[in-house]
C-alpha cells in the first residue's frame, strides 16, 4: 500500500522513465556513426534566436554556434579573425577595416559580403528592431544617435566599401572593438532573406546562418537541431555532424538525461540539493565563469527610495550562508560589482578594487533601518516584496533571504514567483520593490559591468540616476590612459555601492557536468559555449 504521497511519487517516476525511453540513448556517437552533440536549454524556449534580439543565455548559445562574426574568441579569450581575414586599424584607434575571406557563405550557399555586416548592425541599432543589445554598438560612431532617433541610417560609421571591405568609424578609442566583434548580435545575417521579412527567425526552414553549424529543425518547447554547415569557411575543423539542443526545465529531469547518457552536457543543471556532493565525490568539476547574482532595488518606491534603508537591506545578508548552505557550489561572496577575472591590460580589475560593502553586518543594518524609518517618519516599513523568476534554487535564495530579514532586521517580506517572460517584463517596467537580478558581461571589460547603472540604460532597472557616477563613466570611456581609466572605474564602482541601487551576492563559477567522452568544449569566461572543435570519441 502507497504511503500519503506516494501515488504522486509513481506517477513522476513513470513520467520521466517515459521522457527518458522517448530521447534514446546518445552518450556516444549515434549508432550510425554520426556526432551528434546532446544539449539543453534549462531555461526552456529561447527567447529569440534572431541575432539581433538574442541576449539571454539559452539564446545566445544557440545563435553562437548558428553564425559567426568578424572575429572569433580563442582558448585564451583573446579575439582572432574568423570571418574577417584580417583587420588594420589607424593610428588614432577611430578607423577599424576589416577584410573578408574569399570563401565566406552562408548556409544556402549565397556569398556573405560586407554589405551583410553592413545591414545586420544598423538593423541592431534600428530604433524600430529595439534590440535590447543595441547599447553594445554605441561604441561605433552615431550608434547612439541612430538608436535614439536623432541621426540616420547613413551616419552610423559602418560602410561596406566593396563586397569584401568593411568600415567602421568609432565614436572614441575602443581598445577591446575587436573582442566585441566576436559576440553574437555582431553576426551578419542574410539581408537578402531577412529585409522586410518579421519571420526570417522564426522557423527552421527559413533560416539561414553562417557558423559552423546550420538549423534544421526547431520544434518549440521542445528541442532545436542543427547539422553541420557544409558551407562553414572552416568545415573541415567541424568534427561533429550536428548539435540537439532540448528545453527540459525540470533539474531532476536533466540530470538523469545526463546519467543515462541522453545528455553530454549538463552544465549548472544538476539539482540544487545534489550539487555539492557530486563536486564533493567528483562527478561534477567547479571551472572559472564570470558574471555575478545580485538583487536590484527599485529606488522609485518606498522603502527604497531611502539610501540607509537599502544600505540597511544589503549589510543584513549573509552571502556565505548562502553559498554554504543554499546554492552549495563553492562562489565566492561578491562584495564588489565587478567579477573576478575582468580583465584590461592594466591587469585583473578585481584585484585593484575597493569592496565597499560588508558581508552580514547585522548591528549596523538594523542602525541604518531604524535611522532610514526616522529620517521618513514611517513607524511602519512599507511593504516589501522579492521578485524572482521561477526556478528551485531562485527560490531557495529568496526565501533565505526573506528568513534573514525577518531575522536581523525584524522585517517580514513577500515572495513573487514568476514564469521568466513575466519576470522580465516586470522588471523592466519598475514594477518590483526587490528583484533577483544577473548579469552575464558581454565583453571581457569593466565598463561593460558598470555601465549598466548609468542613467536611462536598458539594463538600469531600478530608477536610480546619479549625476556622479555618469560622469565618472562618460570620462573612463573618452580616456585614453589605461591607468586613468581604471581608476575611474574603479572610483565609480566604489559610487555604485555607496549609493546601493543593488547589493550583489555572489560572483559566478560553472559546475561542469560532461561525460568523459566529450572533448573539445570551449568554455568562455564571457560569453557562451564554443561547440565548433567539439569531439565524441568511442
């Protein structure tokens, strides 16, 4: 007889037995000899695998290895041409020319020109495509302007001067342009097909790319499929014959995929409960990442329209409790914004920062609160809620936190689940008090971290407009000097965290779950996953 529960347990037991019997084995080659690299996408549905619109992970992965930009990031994390043959730059550091290989194509076998380049950055910055991206392209000159409306298209500094020569004029000095060009809403995309036409993304059979490996099927929700691009300028280097990228959200799920070699990759997508002793036992290494988890406030709402009582809900965290006792995957505690492993030719920005805030400092924050509640006469806190998209360890965190401020702070908050389209849209439209927050650089610089704070930036998010601290970031960006503009990085990191519009919590690492077969992976500190030199032996 089934104990209380039990029957649920059954029918969960069936189901994945069922799902499990439904992908077939794959732990090595296919039993026709093909390579076919076994993925999942743990977020479920890309959001969009345009390349102009793919900024989340599960996106960005997928678009990586579909297409190809200017330059391609090596093991080393330094840029090396890759479409572009290559690149000369003038000696002020505002002219970058780029030349194509002979053998560019795409997909369908059409040539790719600089004209394909061309189009695919000024459709980026199209203020009608509103590609949350478009800020990475503020860097080429009138990038901005376009953007915002106040310039045209023929400004913008991007000219394909032949069918092999691109142009590209700078607003500044730009020492880390050529890594950018190596990031995936820099891909051309094939003007021909995709001028006029809103689907050209939408669906396997329309489209069209030219990375190292080709779309062939994309059931939604379900899986997406990709072959090897025959047309890749480097097909020979292309040892797998496709790529299988499932949409399985359920951790448990994911993990026995990849026991029963179903899986090849189960990158971070081990259940939060077993992470740490599949680490402990060997089963799962921790790999260097980059990025960080933090929380944002919305400082246009009460409580946290008062600087000490943000300052109040930072300093009442415990990040090491956290990370010990939640997510279990050995982070380190993030009391600066800008991640281990940033780094300029001045060296890890890291190392030289000042960390501003304090780990669990429980006293002072509930100093700072009660000072926070005088200074606005409230002898009540206005309510507070944390918003977080669903996922079991986003949860665990929350209401960790949640027990921590009820703890030290004698503050009761709320929890907001939601699916990770609503989260977003939340998020973005200011309506939060609290917010689980990530950011994943888009180039190995600080500036990419910090700019994200400035005023009226896409990935603000919290209202908060300092006057300081976008001045501080205006002036890194115009300095030529490495030292003076890490020190005003560095002086504007220190800003953020004084004013606290966020409070991190930990810097990312990547617990790496891959069977012993697979060889050739290229992990990226930033950016995703390099599949192109992937091999399965046996």
């Amino acid at each position: 007889m089934l104990k209380k529960g039990g029957r649920g347990l059954l029918t969960l037991i069936l189901m994945v037995s069922l799902f499990l019997s439904a992908c077939g084995g794959g732990g090595d080659s296919d039993a026709d000899g093909s390579q076919v690299l076994k993925l999942n996408l743990g977020n479920g549905e890309p959001t969009s695998l345009d390349p102009a619109q793919a900024f989340d992970s599960n996106s960005m992965e997928v678009v990586y290895n579909l297409f190809e930009g200017l330059m391609r990031l090596d093991e080393n994390e330094k840029p090396q041409p890759a479409a572009a043959e290559n690149v000369e730059v003038s000696d002020d550091g505002l002219t970058y020319t780029f030349t194509l290989r002979d053998d560019l194509q795409w997909s369908n076998g059409d040539p790719v020109t600089a004209e394909d380049f061309e189009f695919a950055w000024k459709r980026v910055l199209d203020p009608e495509t509103a590609s949350g991206a478009a800020f990475l392209m503020y860097f080429i000159k009138n990038g901005e302007a376009y953007n915002a409306g106040e310039a045209e298209a023929d400004e913008v500094g991007v000219k394909a001067e032949d069918e092999k020569t691109l142009v590209v004029e700078l607003e500044q000095p730009t020492p880390f342009f050529e890594e950018l060009t190596s990031y995936s809403v820099f891909s051309p995309v094939h003007k021909a097909s995709v001028e006029g036409n809103d689907k050209a993304f939408a669906e396997a059979d329309e489209y069209i790319s030219n990375g190292p490996f080709s779309m062939t099927g994309w059931k939604h929700k379900n899986k997406i499929t990709a072959s090897k691009n025959e047309h890749y300028r480097d097909a020979d280097a292309v040892k797998l014959s496709g790529v299988e990228w499932s949409m399985v959200e359920d951790k448990t799920t994911i993990y026995q995929l990849f026991k029963k070699g179903d899986l090849h990759i189960a990158d971070d997508d081990a259940p939060p409960d077993l992470m740490g002793s599949l680490i402990e036992k060997g089963e799962a290494r921790v790999a260097d990442s980059s990025g960080l988890e933090f929380y944002r406030f919305n400082t246009t709402v009460e409580p946290f329209t008062n600087k000490k009582v943000r300052q109040a809900f930072a300093l009442a965290v415990d990040r090491q409790a956290i990370v010990d006792n939640v997510t279990q995957k050995q982070q380190q505690i993030a009391l600066g914004f800008v991640a281990p492993g940033t780094v300029t030719e001045s060296g890890d920005f890291r190392e030289g920062g000042k960390e501003v805030l304090k780990d669990a400092q429980f006293e002072e924050a509930k100093k700072l609160l009660e000072e926070g509640m005088e200074e606005e006469g409230w002898n009540k806190l206005p309510k507070v809620e944390i918003l977080y998209n669903k996922d079991d360890q986003h949860k665990k965190i929350a209401e960790a936190i949640q027990e921590m401020y009820r703890e030290h702070l004698g503050v009761e908050v709320g929890l907001q689940a939601r699916e990770v389209g609503v989260f977003f849209d939340e998020q973005k439209g200011l309506d939060f008090s609290l917010s689980r927050s990530t950011i994943l650089p888009d180039y190995n610089d600080p500036y990419n971290y910090l700019e994200s704070f400035t005023t009226d930036h896409p990935m603000n998010r919290t209202g908060w407009s300092d006057k300081k601290y976008d001045q501080l970031l205006q002036q890194a960006n115009g300095e030529n000097d490495e030292a003076k503009r890490m020190d005003l990085l560095h002086q504007a990191e220190e800003r953020l965290l004084e004013e606290v519009p966020m409070f991190p919590l930990f810097y990312y690492n990547n617990v790496i779950l891959e069977q012993e077969n697979v060889k050739g992976v290229l992990r990226h500190n930033v950016g995703p996953n390099d599949y192109k030199n992937v091999e399965i032996e046996g």
